[in-house]
C-alpha cells in the first residue's frame, strides 16, 4: 500500500526540489504532498503517515495540528558537492553573511560548512531580518541559501549554493518509519545522491561497509547453483538471487517489498513462519517445471526474523542422482490443470465450479458424472490442485481400458514371484504411488464386478494388500472417480455393486453438456484458438450453426472442430467448412417461400435452442406416425433420459412458441400437442 509523507516549509521551492529529492529514491512507494507552514487547510488537519519539519521549533507549534498516529521526522539538511565547491574556492581570511530561510537554518548552515572542512573563511548567520539590509552593508560577500533574488545589489560578490539537499540520516529516517527500509537495502544510497555530502562520518562508513559487505552476499549468492528468496517475518520477500529470479521468472525489482504469496505461494513458506519449522527438500511445481525447495526459518534468540527458502530446477541429470527421485513418479502422476483452465460463464459451469471448490475442502470420494468429453477429468484435476493433498500425486487410471487381469495389478500391485512374468522385485501398485494424494477413477461403471469388491475393501479399510503379499500397507487416499453412464441402472443390472456406489457417491457432482450451456461456446472456441495458435474468423452463420449444433461430443468435439478450423488455413469460415455439416447430403428443399421467411423468423427467436426444438419435433413426428399426441410431462421425461434436462415449464413455452410459428397444434388440457405438415416441413429442413 502506497504511503504518505507531509512536508512542512516555508518555502514552496525548496519543499519542491525536497519532494524531487524523495521521490527519485522511493518512486510510487511514497506520495508526497507540500504544506506550508502557516497552512489553514479544511479542520486544520495533517494526516499523512510520515510528516517531514524544517526544524523542533516548527514540531511544537504544529502539535495540535497532527491528527492519528503519523510519525514526525525533523528535516537535517546538507549542501551538494558543487555548493561547498564555490565555498572552498573563495580567498582565504573572506568574510560572509550567510542568509537562509530563518535565522535558526543560517546558524545550522553555518555550523554545518565549518564541519564539512570550510575553515578558512568565516560565515556569518544572518540573525534578524529586521536588520537584514543593515548588516549587508558590513559585507562585501554574500552567501545565498535557497532561491531568492540578491537582496544586496551593491555586494560585491554573491556566492549561490542552491537548495540544501536532506541528509541520509534524513532519508533513512524516512525508509524506516514507513518501513520501505527494503528499498534502501536493493540500492546504495550514496550512489544514489552522488551531489550529497554529510557530516555524518560514522554513518556514512557504516553505509559503505554494509553496501561492501551486501556486495560480497550477492556475489556469493550468485555463484550458488540453487535459487534463494528470503522473506521477513511478515512474509514480505527482502531478498534473493538470479538463480530465483529464473526459476520464478520475475525480476528482483518486483518480488523485493511484496508479499511472498501473492507472488510465489508454491513455496511452502508457511510452515517455518507459522510454525518455526523447517521444510525438508519436497518437490513442488512452478510454471511447468519440477522444482525442489527447502524452507529454513531465521530465528535468534527464540525470535522469528523471517525464512529463507533455496530451490532448485530438477534437470535430466538430476532426476537421476537426487536424493528425492522417490518423491517424481517416473509415470508424471500430477494434476495440470486448475479452475482456472475451466472456461465458461454460464450459471451452470460457475455453479459446478462453485460446487467443486467446496467439495475440494474435504478429503470424502467425490462421483463425477456427465456425458463424454464434458471435462470430468479437468474438473478432478482442479479439485486436486485446490486440496490440502495438491502437494502431493494425482495419480489417473481408466477402468475400462486396461484389461482386468492387467487392472488388479496397477491398482493393488504385486510381490516378486506373485505370478508367470511378475517384474523382479514386485511393483507398486496405484493406490501406493497416491499416498497422500487423489486416486482417479475413470470410467468406473466400467470396472469388473470382482475388483469392485476389492475396490471397496480398500476404502472402507484405507488399507491395500498387494497380489501375492501377505502384509497389508495402510494408504490415505482420496478417491474420485467419474462415469458417463447411469450407476443406478448398472446397480438394478446387477453389473455394479450398490454398497461401493455409495461408497464413491459421497459428493455427487455432475458436469453440464455443453449444449445445456451453449453461451459459453465463443468463449471456448477462443480459449480453443490460442491453444492452437489460429487467427481464423467466424462468419455469423458458422457461428449460429456452431451455437445450434447437437453436441453429442461435448467440448472434446468443439476442440476437435477448432483444431480442425486451424488446419484449413483460412481466415473466415464459412458454413460449408462446418464438419458436421457436409456430412449430411444436399437435398432440395420444400418450403415455400413465405415458409421461409417464417422459418427464418423462427431461427432467429429459437438462436442457441435449436437442438432443443429439433429434439421436440422429432418427438412429436414419432408420436404421430403411432397415432398419438404427446404431452409436456412425456417430452420432459424422454429429454431427461437423453440426457437433455428439459423441465415442464421449459417444454411448455417451447410448445407455445411452435403453436405461434404454426409447426405445432397445442391442446387444452392433457390431450397433448401435434405437429403439423409445416413442423414436419421444418423438421425435414433442420435435420
């Protein structure tokens, strides 16, 4: 957060050449504003976090007028290099009036040219104002402090110095209390201010061997192969060296001053602040790349100072030989993706990601259902990353894949020995390798009846047996599993055991197909087009047909379509360039023209619904041809089985809005509704 300094002077110029001063040094951390002395502002008040005086005198009488807990700095001042230049060179023995802004700055000034080595001249405060003019007339030299005309035209000399410049004492007074101390820290102060020079001996040493000392540190820092970030108690980053600087991928400008997690929270740097514990070497990822990182806290005297993390880039090479490689599953069982890879507005998708980050809190199995390329494997990955367990493997397997025989020994693993071609020294199975993290289960309708009862064993006990072993190893796994197909019906079939369908489907959570939330189709279509790297353009009908599509396919055929538009090469795609488009024969159409107009009438207030209204007419068309009519109750049931989730009320106004166009004749009562020769006209056209 931006801080705020009051300057209080008598001059504005000088206030102004000051706040130059300042603001070259801390930038945008500080906002300065100028006050003069005898301000009378709205109540009176000061308010800022820092406010800068002219002198103690000025501190007393503006007491009352300090309003909060601001802190107060009193402004010491110096004169640049150039200034005591044009004093040093003037004739030995010369006598000079020195006028400043007040009679107490001239015999500061004064004091401070005799300490910074001007001896061989006297300078002489001017003292009164009322006698200013007086005792000009005893001088033929006059030294001038701040800018002001020459108040003696018949002087014979007039020697200028400018503005006095703030002293470092003066600075770090100001870095400290508004705790911006790390911007002194990341550069030499002196370099800074070539023009100051100070009295300030002893401090200006202590600044020179700490910025040669600080020197040696980063020297020393660079040459270590591991990356280094150090972070205060508060966890605001103070330090760290070009080799964190590759692996965050930020420059030290910006990580030094801010706060550790909004930067880089993949560093568990909680612990040692939290806890005073240190983190042994673990592995984490940042940007795409396996990282190891260790966390040490600072502490002296039973006093947190802050930790210090080092890190290091897993390289080919370094897989091989670190002490860690048991912690990299050689099969890369880790989640990729977060909520963040999961694009869509709509309320559906928002109330599905809403309902998963909360499910992500807890450790109990999560059931997945949806259709096919819905992104049920996306949305287990993000529910991984979002755990407490995000630390640690997402380990994916597809149940019905991997033949049985092949399955029970990847999920359970197996001894040496344990049957005809068993590896030498046994295997590990998955539920192992996921220790500490999640378990996918992916298609799990599609597992074999006699592995579910092992499948079960295992989560009611949290312990796993491997084939041909008689020691049972204890696993903390969190189990997600997904499915396309309906497990109630498998569990009436017989094919699925009921007690491990209520074992998974502790959090239920179903994905929305894409077509129940067409509005999000142009924003993947994008996300789609960067990922491939395509500049192609939509024209307004590819897109209405694209928005109108079936979607039996779900995202996975839109992603499919849009790499299939990047392939063609063309800047604006037309209709015809539609896959699913030329698979259907060109046929003659038999509308009129006026049924034309009407069906285009139509499209227009149908945009987005269509699939949904073909589905009804097709429906209607086959009650027809049985002889019946069809009510809203049985269209809403047929949709739900087709996995549409049309309610009542939507299917009445669907209804009403086929009667308006006359494609439909909707009946009173329960007599149901039929479709006429110009819905099945348009069915036939739409098809």
């Amino acid at each position: 957060m931006e801080k705020t300094l009051a300057i209080i002077s008598s001059n504005q110029s000088e206030a102004e050449y000051q706040k130059k001063q300042i603001k070259s040094l801390f930038g945008d951390k500080i906002e300065v504003r100028l006050y003069p002395i005898e301000w009378e502002g709205a109540g009176s008040g000061i308010y800022e976090d820092l406010i800068l005086l002219p002198s103690y005198e000025c501190f007393h009488n503006l007491r009352s007028r300090i309003i909060g807990s601001g802190e107060v700095v009193i402004a010491h001042r110096t004169i640049t290099k150039s200034a005591l230049e044009k004093l040093m060179v003037l004739p030995e023995g010369t006598r000079a009036l020195l006028v400043d802004e007040t009679p107490g700055l001239a015999m500061e000034t004064s004091a401070l040219v005799y300490q910074l080595g001007v001896k061989h001249i006297e300078l002489v405060p001017c003292l009164s104002y009322a006698q200013e003019m007086q005792q000009m007339q005893d001088f033929d030299t006059i030294v001038l402090i701040g800018e002001r005309e020459n108040p003696h035209p018949l002087a014979r000399s007039v020697v200028d110095l400018g503005f006095g410049l703030l002293d470092i004492s003066t600075i770090l007074d100001i870095a400290f209390k508004l705790d911006l101390d790390y911007v002194i820290q990341r550069q030499n102060v002196i370099k800074s201010f070539k023009e100051i020079v100070t009295v300030n001996v002893g401090l200006f040493n202590i600044i020179g061997r700490f910025n040669r000392f600080e020197a040696q540190l980063d020297i020393l820092l660079q040459v270590l192969d591991d990356g280094i970030v150090a972070v205060d108690a508060e966890g605001i980053v103070y330090s760290c060296n070009e080799g964190a600087e590759k692996i965050i991928g930020m420059n030290r400008s910006e990580m030094v001053g801010s706060e550790w997690m909004a930067l880089m929270p993949e560093i568990p740097f909680y612990k040692a602040l939290k806890d005073k514990e240190s983190i042994s070497e673990k592995i984490i990822s940042m940007h795409g790349y396996d990282v190891v990182a260790a966390v040490d806290p600072i502490i002296h005297s039973n006093k947190l100072y802050g930790a210090v993390a080092r890190i290091k880039r897993f390289s080919d090479i370094e897989r091989k030989q670190h002490k860690l490689r048991s912690q990299l599953i050689s099969k890369g069982h880790r989640a990729k993706y977060g909520f963040y890879n999961i694009f869509g507005n709509s309320p559906l998708i928002m109330q599905c990601k809403d309902i998963a980050r909360r499910m992500a809190k807890s450790s109990s199995s999560v059931l997945i259902t949806g259709e096919s390329g819905t992104g049920k494997e996306l949305f287990a990955q993000a529910i991984h990353n979002s755990s407490e367990r995000r630390d640690y493997q997402f380990v994916a397997v597809n149940c019905g894949a991997i033949p049985e025989s092949l399955l029970e020994s990847e999920l359970f693993g197996y001894e040496e020995g344990a049957f005809t071609g068993a590896r030498k020294g046994g295997k590990t199975g998955l539920f192992e390798l996921a220790h500490k993290g999640t378990l996918f289960l992916d298609e799990i309708g599609e597992m074999p009846i006699n592995l579910q009862a092992r499948l079960l064993r295992v989560l009611q006990e949290r312990q796993v047996m491997r084939i041909g072993g008689d020691r049972v190893i204890d696993v903390d796994v969190r189990i997600i599993a997904a499915t396309n197909r309906n497990l109630i019906e498998l569990v009436r079939e017989g094919s699925f055991r009921q007690d491990l369908y209520f074992r998974l489907n502790v959090l239920p959570l179903r994905i929305p197909a894409l077509r129940e939330r067409r509005e999000d189709i142009p924003e993947l279509i994008e996300s789609f087009k960067l990922e491939f790297e395509s500049g192609f353009n939509l024209s307004d009908a590819a897109m209405e047909m694209l928005m109108a599509h079936t979607w039996e396919g779900n995202i996975r055929e839109l992603r499919n379509y849009v790499e299939y538009f990047t392939n063609l090469d063309k800047k604006l795609i037309e209709v015809q360039d539609l896959p699913f488009v030329q698979e259907v024969q060109p046929r003659l159409t038999t509308l009129s023209g006026i049924e034309k107009d009407m069906l285009r009438a139509f499209e227009e207030e149908a945009r987005g619904k269509m699939g949904d209204y073909r589905f009804i007419l097709s429906k209607l068309l086959e009650a027809q041809r049985h002889g019946e009519k069809m009510g809203r109750r049985s269209l809403s049931r047929l949709a739900e089985s087709s996995g549409r989730h049309l309610s009542e009320q939507e299917i009445r106004g669907m209804l009403l809005e086929l009667e308006k166009f006359g494609m439909a004749e909707v009946s009173k009562g329960r007599a149901g509704t039929a479709i006429t020769e110009f819905g099945i006209k348009v069915l036939e056209e739409i098809r």
